[in-house]
C-alpha cells in the first residue's frame, strides 16, 4: 500500500504549483476573472484528472479550485454536485480512452 505522499505525488507536477492566486484555496466563491484565470491554468495541466478525482475522494479537499472546478462549501453544494458530476464523466471517458 502507497505512502499518503505517494497518493498526492501528482501535485509536483501541477500547473498551480507555487502560483498565489486564492481562487484555488478560498473558502468563498471566487469572481469570474479569478475563477477563469485559475481554470486557465488547470486546462493545461497535466495532473488534470487526478487532482479532481482526489478532491472526490478525500472529504478534506471541501474548498477552492479542484481538477478545474470550484468545489465550495455547503451554500454551492449544486455548483459541486455539477462539478463532481463533470469531473466523474471526465474520468471515466479518459479511463476508457486509456484501455
């Protein structure tokens, strides 16, 4: 069984790694420029997918900017469930694309 570092090694190779924008952090609903700039960055991300899958599958992942999706807090729980629901789609087409 991997290491909790293992399962999170993607993020060294992250399109937002070490960028200061709050949009992929914040516990408030970002703005549209900041939300287009931050999903800007995860469109070329090559980490894309196991970022979102991750923010599906471990409840400390609750805010911010995940796989290219806001996922916020209980007041947006329709704007997470769409993003869940796009971020599970996508990983489903990319898995069967990979077999």
């Amino acid at each position: 069984m991997g290491s909790v570092n293992d399962r999170y090694a993607w993020q060294d190779q992250s399109a937002c790694r070490g960028t200061d924008l709050p949009a992929f952090t914040s516990h408030r609903q970002p703005g549209r420029r900041a939300l287009a700039a931050a999903t800007a960055i995860c469109g070329r991300c090559p980490v894309r997918l196991e970022c979102g899958e991750d923010a599906l599958t471990d409840p400390t992942f609750t805010v911010g900017i995940w796989g290219g999706y806001y996922l916020g807090g209980g007041q947006y729980s329709r704007a997470r469930a769409e993003s869940v629901a796009a971020l599970r789609a996508q990983s489903a087409a990319a898995r069967e694309h990979a077999q």
